[in-house]
C-alpha cells in the first residue's frame, strides 16, 4: 500500500488511504507520519505548543531534552490525543471487547488516547536520525458518563 498525504498550507494532515485498505495498516501509516512530523525547534526548553497531526491540531507537550550548543539533539512530544480537533476513533456496532453490542454513545468517551515520541537530531545536518513514537489506546468500558 502507497502512503499518500497531503499537508495543505502547511495545516492538518490528511491520509488518502486506499480503497477497502485495512484498518491496521492505516494505523502503521499515522504511525509513519507521526514519526516524519518533528516540531519546529525553539530557543525553549519546555513548552506547549499547538502543532499539527494526522488527528488535527493537537496540543503538545514538547520539550528539549539536550542540546549541542544552541542546536536541540534531543526532543520529546507528548499528546492527549482527545484534546486533538480531528479525533474521531471509529466506532463499530460491536465494542472492541465485543462485550457490548449496539454501542450508541460516541467512542471517545469509552477510549483514552495518548502519543509520546523521541527525537534524535543531527546537530550538523539539522534532520532527523532517529524517531521513537508510542500511541496508547485504553479503552475504559466504564467511564461513559
């Protein structure tokens, strides 16, 4: 399968899967881009920064965890994927347990979603040589309110 995105003037990302392409392979293509969009680089440490995902625009926990002189060679991105504007996990007639049958409620209240990656720059070439990103999905069958 071919991954194609597109980044209309430089906002949301959006994925055009292909037809019938399965769920767990849509799901490795968010995690190849998540990887590929490092943030730009700031003179601080620590900061909240509104950038934009494959889920919409997310507010993100970013912070420089060395540098090389004033280049960042180390960086981690942390995110409440339900705090992001495009979010929508896919809801089925059956529950991800398959323990509750109809579910009528929206999805996003059952599952808690968060992602954290770690960036390591080269100082001289300014690119990425290696990403680490983690996505977690809880579903939590008792929260709907």
């Amino acid at each position: 399968f071919e991954l194609k995105l597109a980044i209309p003037a430089g906002k949301k990302v959006v994925l055009y899967p292909d037809q019938d392409e399965p769920e767990h392979i849509l799901n490795i293509k968010r995690g190849i881009i998540s990887a590929l969009l490092v943030p730009p680089e700031t003179e601080e440490d620590k900061q909240v920064l509104f950038l934009d995902t494959v889920y919409g625009n997310c507010s993100t926990q970013f912070t420089v965890n060395s540098r090389k002189g004033t280049v960042a060679t180390e960086i981690s991105t942390d995110r409440n994927l339900q705090q992001c504007d495009g979010f929508q996990p896919i809801s089925t007639s059956v529950s991800p347990l398959a323990l509750i049958k109809g579910l009528v409620h929206p999805l996003a209240t059952l599952v808690s979603s968060s992602q954290s990656c770690q960036y390591t720059l080269d100082p001289k070439r300014k690119h990425v040589s290696q990403a680490i990103c983690n996505e977690q999905h809880l579903f939590l069958p008792f929260s709907y309110k």
